[in-house]
C-alpha cells in the first residue's frame, strides 16, 4: 500500500479543529499530521473540505450488507447492542475495507419473554430462512429472572466473545405492551457487578426515568437510551451526572417511537442517492409506538445532559429495513441524530465529538475515533465544514477504512 497524503482540508481531529494541513496515511494507520508531502506519495486533494475521523455509532443491530452500507455514509464503525458480530464470528468483517467495523454485546440479558420480543410480529423470525443449515453455534440468549441466573450467563458471554455487556430494563410502557417480563433490581444488581468483576463495560436500554434510575442504582457503566416518557428533573440529570455514565441518546429513535419519520432525512439527495427501495421505505417509515411522547422534552435533555457535562455518543438503534422498525437507516441516521444533537442546542462541534473521540474514548476503542498518529486511517472527507454546518458531513468526497479508500 503506497504512502497517500491529503492535502488542503482543514482537518477536525475528534476534539477540536487543526486547521488546514495535511495528514498521511501508511500502512492502514495515520503516519503523519503536518510537514511536507513525501515524493511518491498519492495526493488527494481536500481543498474546500473537512477531513474527519470515521464515524462511530454507538447502537446498533447489524449485519454485514448493512455494514456496508454504513461505511458508504462515512460509518467506519458500528457498536452492536443485540446480535450475532461477536469476536469469534467477524473475522470476515474485521478484515473487509468494504464495510464498516463491527463490536457486539451479543444477546442482552432479559428476561423469558421480554424486550424486544414484543417489537416483533407472531411468528416473525429474523436472520436465515427456515430450513436453511445454520452457520456455527447458535448464539447465546442469556434469559435471566433471578440474580443467580444473570450471575452465571456473565462468564458464558465472555467466553462466547461478547466485547460489553448489555442490560434490557424494560417493563414495555412505552412500546405498547405494559406488563412485559422485565428484570428485578436484584437481577440486574448482580448481573452488573458480575461483569464489572470480569473487567466488562456494562450498558442498559432504559427508555423510562424509572429504568435509568434501576440502571444507575446497578453502577451501569452507560446507558443505550434516553428516557423518553418525561421531561427531565433536576433529580435524575444530576443522578446521571454523579454517576458518570455515558448517555447514547439515540433521538432519531425516540422520534420514530412517537411517530416521526425519516422523510426529510430520506427526501435529501445526499442520502436518497445511497439507500435502496427497502431502506428508503424504511426510513419513511416509523415504529409509532409512543404517539403521546414529546420530542421537545427529549431535546431539552439532551441539552441539559451536555450542559452538566455528561458524555453523549452518538447512535442510532438501527437494525433492519422493515417498517415496523422504521425512521432509521444505517449510516444515514448517525448524520440525522448529528443535526437531531445541534437541534438540542449541542454545537457542531460538541456533536461531532459526540460521534468520534468521546464514543471511541467510552467504549476503550483507543485506536480510532480521532486522527492521530499511529491510529488507524478509518477517515471521511467530506465538502464544506461540518464544525459550523453539521449537515456538511453528508457531503461525502471520500471515505477510507484502515486507509483503504471506498471505491464504490
């Protein structure tokens, strides 16, 4: 691979600007920030435009053609929160340039019965038809209602090749199905503690107040969501706040559970020109469970989080191109909740960070998410300068993954 040096961009480093000089690349890492250009080198020219650090997005339910995807809008990489991605079982992505990076929790502990169970219609069976030979070991579904039970599934996820681990707190308000089989707090005490004993980055999906505070009594490490069924208090910011978990707001979520729709996001040329019929169906689409929400709460959480100086990442909770499970599109929805986090009041800047360094930083990813020497060249270059109009990072003019540029 030949030494190649961009040139001309002002360069955004995950944190903060460096202005305009340039970056080499060598090797599937980053050789160089500044001086002058070696002979030989292939030079991209990134005059008028933005050189970023490949995006993160921090929730995710993947797959590889969907990996693919993401890397097209400059995703570099996708944190995984239910599903099959796990260590032993990416080799084949870990070393594809064509798509985007992949970590896993695996299978949250849940409940028999509970969430997402109730998200999907009877008989609905997502991955290889029925019938077809399955591929290696099923995965592991760590169903738990007593502590002793999540105690012992923590090892078992480890051993199976989970990077974190992932708590569902979820009584199914807000998805229409109140009453659903949800953990106790001594279930998921235990279950939390078990995993920071082994070391692991623990994460809850908690929709309600109610979940985040059963969450934060645990010690979670961060959590997936953002309460959606009430404005905040100064109570439960400065629970979070004192607790020092991060927050994965995933606002584009929340706003298709109360009806929102990706159609503006999917009427925009810059994403339309990129998603098939299926994902534009999708994202024209919403989950429309929780009509009685209101986004300008969630928008005024996210502020106040940010302003108390709690860490925000970036995600999404994209999965597969159905309408039931619509509103989002991998790739084009992590730009989508980077304009949803400057609506909240975020700066740019603070929501490009939010989306590179920070999610990197909190998920022990500490060879990507910013550009750096002797990180991996996972880059976007995009047209204008996102640091002052965030929709600018959808004006792609190249991606590269381990410094190998995206051809298609």
């Amino acid at each position: 691979m030949s030494v190649t040096a961009i040139t001309g961009a002002r360069v955004f480093d995950g944190e903060k600007t460096l202005g305009v000089t340039t970056v080499l690349v060598d090797g599937g890492r980053i050789a160089r920030i500044g001086g002058d250009v070696p002979a030989g080198a292939d030079i991209v020219d990134g005059s008028g435009a933005t050189l970023l650090p490949g995006l993160l997005d921090a929730h995710v339910h993947t797959g590889k053609d969907a990996l693919a995807l993401a890397l097209r809008f400059g995703v570099t990489t996708e944190l995984e929160m239910q599903g099959t991605n796990t260590r032993d079982n990416r080799a084949h992505i870990s070393e594809d340039d064509t798509v985007a990076d992949v970590r896993s929790s695996g299978f949250g502990i849940t409940p028999p019965g509970g969430h997402p169970s109730e998200l999907f219609p009877e008989g609905f069976r997502p991955g290889p038809p029925p019938g077809a030979k399955p591929a290696g070991e099923p995965p592991l579904m760590p169903f738990s209602t007593t502590p002793e039970e999540a105690v012992a599934f923590i090892p078992q996820l480890i051993e199976r090749g989970s990077d974190y681990i992932k708590f569902m707190v979820d009584d199914g308000s807000i998805e229409g199905h109140p009453g659903l089989p949800m953990l106790d707090q001594a279930t998921l005490n235990a279950g939390v503690a078990e995993a920071k004993k082994h070391g692991m980055l623990t994460v809850a999906h908690a929709l309600t107040v109610d979940a985040t505070r059963m969450a934060i009594e645990a010690g979670i490490d961060g959590l997936a969501h953002l309460f959606m069924d009430r404005p905040h208090t100064d109570e439960i910011i400065n629970l979070v706040k004192n607790a020092g978990v991060f927050v994965v707001p995933c606002v584009v979520l929340n706003a298709s559970m109360m009806g929102i729709t990706g159609s503006d996001l999917a009427d925009d040329e810059r994403v339309a020109s990129r998603l098939d019929a299926d994902w534009d169906k999708a994202l024209r689409s919403s989950f429309g469970h929780y009509p009685q929400g209101k986004i300008e709460d969630v928008l005024a959480t996210v502020k106040t989080l940010s302003d108390a100086g709690v860490d925000l990442l970036v995600g999404t909770d994209v999965s597969l191109p159905l309408p039931f499970l619509g509103g989002l599109a991998h790739g084009a929805s992590v730009h989508h909740e980077l304009q949803y986090l400057t609506r909240a009041g975020l700066t740019p800047t603070q929501a490009l960070r939010a989306g590179t360094a920070t999610t990197a930083r909190r998920f022990g990813l500490d060879d990507r998410g910013r550009i750096a020497e002797g990180l991996r060249a996972d880059l976007l270059l995009v047209d204008g300068d996102p640091t002052t109009t965030i929709s600018d990072t959808l004006n792609t003019r190249a991606v590269w993954r381990r410094g190998t540029r995206l051809t298609a």
